[in-house]
C-alpha cells in the first residue's frame, strides 16, 4: 500500500468549524509529527493571514502550527504581485488581506474609494462588510480592464451553527454582473497544491490531500495528481459523497479524522 509521507489539511470542515476544534484534527497532527511525515495546512482562507491562522491553531491547541500554513489568500497576492510588481489593487477583501498585499509591494486601493486610474486588478476574498457600494466599485474597475482574481470559488463556509455564504458568492456576483469569469487561484485550480508540494519537497505519488469539499479539495486534489480523502465533517454529505464521479470521486472517504487516522496507523490508507 502506499506510503503516504506528506498530509495536506483543509481547515475549515477538517480540522475545525469556526472556532470549535474537530475531533481527532490534533491526535493526526501528532502522529504525522513523530513518526516523521510532513503536514502543511493547505486552506482556501481568504480572510486572514497565515500568522492568523497559525494563531488560531495554537489557541485551539494544535501542535506547531507557525510556519505550516499556506491559504489561497496568500497565493493571491503572490500571484498578482508576480503579474503586476507594485501594482495597484482593489481589495474586496478584509484588512488583514490589505496588509498581506503591502508586504508583497502591491498597493491596495483602500477599502472605501477608487482614487485615480483603473486599477491594475481586483481581488475578491471573503469580505464580510462589504456594501452595495463597494460592489459597484469592484465591477466597474473590472468592466474598465482590471485582472478580475478570485482568491477562491467556495460557495458556503462551515461554521460551527451551520454554514455561512463563501467568498465564492461574491465572486459569483461579480462574474454575473460583469460577464467575465473570474481567475481562481484556489482549490479547485490545482496551482495551490503543486506549490504546496514544492515547498515540501513532495511528490505526488507519496501526497494526500484531505478536505471536505468535492467541488474544491477532491477535484484539486485530482488535478494535481495526489491521493485525496474525504471527511464528512464539512461541506459534503455521505450519500452526496458516494454519489459521485469523475474528477470529484474521492479515493477514500472517511467519516472523520479518528477513523482516519486509525486506517493510517494501521497502514490500511488504500486507494479504491
């Protein structure tokens, strides 16, 4: 069977909802840790930056976090700072995301107006005060020409009451509104996956990808070429699961983490 040395962990519906930690999230971590393997969260977080998100798994009590996150918010950035060095950004966005871009040597336009020339692109994330007014702004800059960049297309959030709307919903009505399809630079795009895998020195044949979301972790999984897993403690059903096909088919699907990571322990982590 193979031996899988590298874990990459979706957050949100894997290892915790909002800000209530998931069942066996910390014991896995433990165990990739002492025996040697690599784990890297690898999130569509849109919202906070990586040292935020390390935080917040050092609050929740997960081991060694600094330093083993990469979100697709921080992919973004890279990405437009690598297209337009300097360059002028809208941010639909939280600040968090503005100050993650000022790092990259990108300018945000700040959150309130356009000043001057069309910006260079328009990065949409998980915006949770944005207004009527700041759609307008962020459509017309794209209609105007600007790179329309959506950190990622996910279409709900789990929090630990239910589910909140995604940023995939902003970029949702921004595509309908401007008829252009926006760039994703999250999972699904495999691009986040092949980075995280450069980082670690991993290949592909030894990489598995646990997430909760069909339409996002399984199908980037696929794309990139690594094993995926499915947990039900997310955004997917275990019927929904089962039901599907193709590129969104998972390899292994699990009921969560602890009956995971059993089957890891005892060396049963399969493809079917």
């Amino acid at each position: 069977m193979p031996d899988y040395r590298t874990y990459l962990l979706d957050l949100d519906g894997v290892v915790y909802r909002g800000n209530e930690l998931l069942p066996g999230a910390r014991d896995l971590v433990k165990w990739i840790d002492a025996t040697g393997r690599k784990a890297l969260y690898l999130s569509n977080n849109s919202f906070a930056t990586p040292e935020e998100v390390a935080a917040k798994l050092a609050r929740l009590g997960m081991p060694q976090p600094e330093g083993r996150v990469f979100t697709a918010g921080q992919a973004a950035v890279q990405a437009i700072a690598k297209r337009f060095p300097g360059g002028r950004v809208y941010m639909l966005t939280v600040p968090s995301l503005d100050a993650l871009a000022i790092r990259a040597g990108l300018r945000p336009v700040w959150r309130d107006e356009i000043e001057g020339d069309i910006p260079d692109a328009v990065m949409v994330g998980l915006d949770r005060l944005v207004t009527y007014e700041r759609l307008k702004r962020g459509l017309r800059a794209i209609l105007a020409g600007a790179a329309f960049i959506g950190v990622n297309r996910d279409p709900r959030l789990p929090v630990e009451d239910g589910f909140e709307p995604g940023t995939g919903s902003l970029v949702a009505a921004l595509e309908y509104a401007s008829g252009r399809r926006a760039e994703t630079i999250g999972k699904p795009a495999p691009g986040i996956v092949l980075e995280a895998m450069r980082l670690l020195d991993a290949e592909p044949g030894s990489t598995l990808m646990i997430g909760d979301g069909l339409d996002l972790d399984i199908v980037a999984g696929h794309a990139a070429q690594v094993t995926t897993a499915l947990v039900l403690t997310g955004l997917t059903s275990r019927e929904e699961a089962t039901a599907s096909s193709g590129e969104r088919r998972p390899n292994m699907i699990f009921p969560d983490l602890p009956t995971l990571l059993r089957a890891a322990q005892a060396g049963r982590l399969s493809p079917a």
